[in-house]
C-alpha cells in the first residue's frame, strides 16, 4: 500500500506537466511574456524579468522530462539555429566585456530553448492560436493605456514609456516602449489574424475586432518603418496566394521567377533609397539611424571578422557602446539594423551564419506554404517577410519576442522539410491530439 502511493503522486504529476492544457498554458505564458518585457522590467525590473523567464524554462524542462518518450527528437534542432548559437557563445572568449557577452548569451539561450518547447509541443495552428490569443491581449490593453493616458488623465504614463498622444491622432507607443516596435508587433498580429480568420480557428467577429485593433495600432502609430514593411509583407501574400494556385508541375518556375523579381526589387529599392525614403516622409528617423551607422561602421574594421563580442540590446555602461551614444548624441539600446549589428557583434562569420539561419528558415516555411493545403503555413513565412524585413530598420530580431518568433519558425519549417529526415530513426510514440 506504500509503495502503491509512493508511485502514485509522480505519475500524477508527470500526467499533469505532460498534458495538453499544461502544454497550451505554458506556451501562452512565454509568448506573453516574450512580447511583454518591456512591461515586466517597468513594473518589477530586471531581477522580475529573469525569476520569471527561469521559472518558464524550470516548467518547460519538466514538461519536457515529462513527455521525453512522446516527442520526436530526432533532427531537433535546424544545424544552422545550433551553428549561429555556438558561434554567438564562443565569442565570449575574444570579447573585451566577457560578463555582458556571457549574459547575452544565456539570455538568447533562454528564449530560444522557449521557442523549441513552444515548436515541439504545439502544431501549426495552435502556435497562430497562442500567438493570436496573446497579442488580442496585448493590443486591447496598449490601445486602452493610450485611451486612459491621452483622453482620460490627459498626462503620459511615463514609467511605460506611453507618451498619451492618442488625442493628437498618435503616434502610440502602447506597452512596447517604443511606436516602432508597436507597429512591428501589431503588423505581426495582423498576419496572425489574417490567418485565424482563413483557418476559421476563431469566430468571425472575433478575428473581424482583432484584424481592425491591430489596423487601428499599425495606423496610430505612425511608423513610416512599418508602412514600408507592409507593403512588402502585402506583396508576399498576394505571391504566396498566386503559387499556392498554380500546379504542382509549374511551381517550381513561378517560384524561381518570383526569386529573380524580388532580387531585382531589392536592388532597385537600394538604388532608390533616397526617393524611397522621401516617399515614406521618414527621413528625420532615417537620420538618426545613418548617424548611428555610421559609428558603428567605423567601429567594425577593429574587429571585422569575429565582431567585439555578442551581447544582444547595447549594454548602458560599456564600451564601445558608451562611445557610439556619445557620437550621436542619442542613447538607442540596439544598432536599429539587426545586419549590420550582427555584424558589429559577432563579425563577417557570424554575419554568415545568421544569413543561412534566415534563408533556410524562410525558404522551407515559404516551399511548406507553397505545396501544403491548409493556409496554416503561410504564417511562418509571413511572419518572416515582416522580421526579416523589418530588420532593416530595427534589431528587434535578434531578442526577446523577435528571437523566440524566428526560432519557432525555423524548427517548425525544419520539422516539415529538413534532410535528416531522411536518416534512420528508431521508433517513438506519437504525441497525443493537443486539440
């Protein structure tokens, strides 16, 4: 009768964390919290942030453990996720701030070990469900702050960083500190609703209200960086509706026509700059970030092939960050080009590898759209096109909700064509319907 117990409450608990609703729960909790550090570090600072993203990566290992024999672990993780990782932490060898590199280092490795937990134990519409579910919440709460901030009290919410323009017809900040990084986020809930409506996975009104907040936030905020991406990211999805339509037999021209276009797009887009620039009337944001650039680009010759040592956002108090601030006169927590950061941080080499991590990410998602019925899969690569885009202008990407966004994306596009899947395997148990 002891033993009998004994052996009881582990199976309970192991049937606990190893349950769909454990799943579900715990995914929306990282993707909250993922898009929501800003929020967490106004409120309850640093220390807050990394008890609660430690107690998430505590969970998800047990989760984990839990259902070690229902997962399929074979081919894990893309090589070029693990490649441009390890590249990232070793550079803490040859930094010159070697305690920054190495918390930059632990706290990628928190997000991203987050991201394969949410890829591994959700399939492709209730990763949308999460995400959809968790940026709703965000969106609602950001336009309300800016309602109670710019037409109620009338005065900013400054420890959010909420400025109160609302009244003025914006731009908003929301809980995202910045109007760039809100409209990043509510584009990305665009698309997200976008496909939520396709896939019926919610009622229509409910994806009709979340399709016009995120709108309304894109609109608000005033970002001449997103107005860009949008149209980018609305070309993609009239491209990736046109192949989906054309037969399997022709796909493979269309797809290498639509290559070629978009190289010659990008390199006419280049060539106009300027008068693209003057079109999005984004010129005075456009100076800040030259200025910015310009440092760093007289920076990386120091340092060309293996960078100064990763650490993600700009630490405050070091160099050389301390002295790229005091040459623009402005303070920014991120080279606002996550290229040319990358390349600033971890060298040419780590430049490369980040390259391959978005080309082989973006073109199995957008080949898995392609050929597969359900709309489902157009999310990845649609979330991608904004990311990768976006991170022409922004570093978002390479931290906290960008980051762990990538990372799902990569493993759930190597799940669905990676070569290793070709290589033996032993046998596993399916995982159980999570529906």
């Amino acid at each position: 009768m002891a033993a009998t117990r004994r052996t009881l409450v582990p199976v309970a608990v192991t049937d606990f964390l190893g349950s769909a609703r454990f799943n579900s729960v715990l995914s929306m909790v990282a993707v909250g919290v993922g898009f929501s550090t800003h929020v967490i570090r106004a409120l309850i600072g640093w220390p807050g942030l990394i008890g609660a993203l430690g107690v998430l990566v505590l969970l998800a290992v047990l989760s984990f453990i839990a259902q070690r024999k229902m997962i399929e672990w074979h081919g894990l993780l893309p090589l070029s996720i693990l490649v441009f990782v390890g590249w990232c932490a070793i550079s803490v060898f040859w930094s010159d701030y070697q305690w920054a590199t190495l918390g930059g280092v632990v706290y990628q490795l928190i997000f991203a070990f987050l991201a394969v937990y949410i890829a591994l134990v959700r399939d492709a519409i209730q990763i949308v469900r999460v995400v959809g579910d968790v940026l709703r919440f965000l969106l609602t709460v950001s336009l309300a702050l800016e309602v109670l901030s710019g037409l109620l009290l009338d005065m900013p919410i400054k420890f959010l960083a909420i400025q109160g323009n609302i009244a003025l017809g914006g731009p908003i900040q929301g809980l995202f500190g910045t109007r760039n990084q809100l409209s990043i986020v509510a584009l990305i809930a665009f698309v997200t609703f976008l496909v939520e409506l396709r896939t019926r996975s919610v009622r229509p009104a409910v994806a009709a209200a979340s399709i016009t907040l995120a709108a309304l936030c894109i609109l608000l905020a005033h970002s001449p960086v997103i107005a860009a991406v949008s149209v980018v990211v609305g070309l993609a999805t009239v491209a990736l509706y046109g192949i989906r339509q054309v037969k399997a037999g022709h796909r493979v021209f269309y797809q290498w026509g639509l290559a070629v276009l978009t190289v010659a797009a990008l390199v006419g887009a280049y060539i106009y700059r300027t008068r693209v620039i003057d079109l999005l009337n984004a010129r005075s944001d456009f100076q800040v970030r030259y200025r910015l650039w310009i440092q760093m680009w007289e920076l990386i010759p120091l340092n060309q092939t293996a960078g100064w040592g990763w650490v993600g956002a700009w630490p405050t108090d070091l160099s050389p960050f301390t002295a790229i601030q005091a040459a623009t006169g402005t303070y920014q927590s991120t080279g606002l080009n996550a290229y040319l950061d990358i390349y600033f941080q971890v060298g040419i080499i780590g430049l490369i590898l980040f390259a391959a991590l978005l080309a082989l990410a973006f073109g199995r998602s957008w080949l898995l759209a392609s050929n597969k019925r359900s709309v489902v899969y157009a999310w990845a690569p649609l979330v991608l096109v904004a990311l990768i885009v976006t991170s022409v202008f922004e570093s978002s990407i390479l931290v906290e909700s960008g980051w762990l966004l990538l990372v799902i994306c990569a493993v759930k596009a190597s799940q669905g064509m990676s070569w290793r899947n070709a290589l033996p395997r032993k046998e596993s148990r399916p995982l159980p319907d999570r529906s």
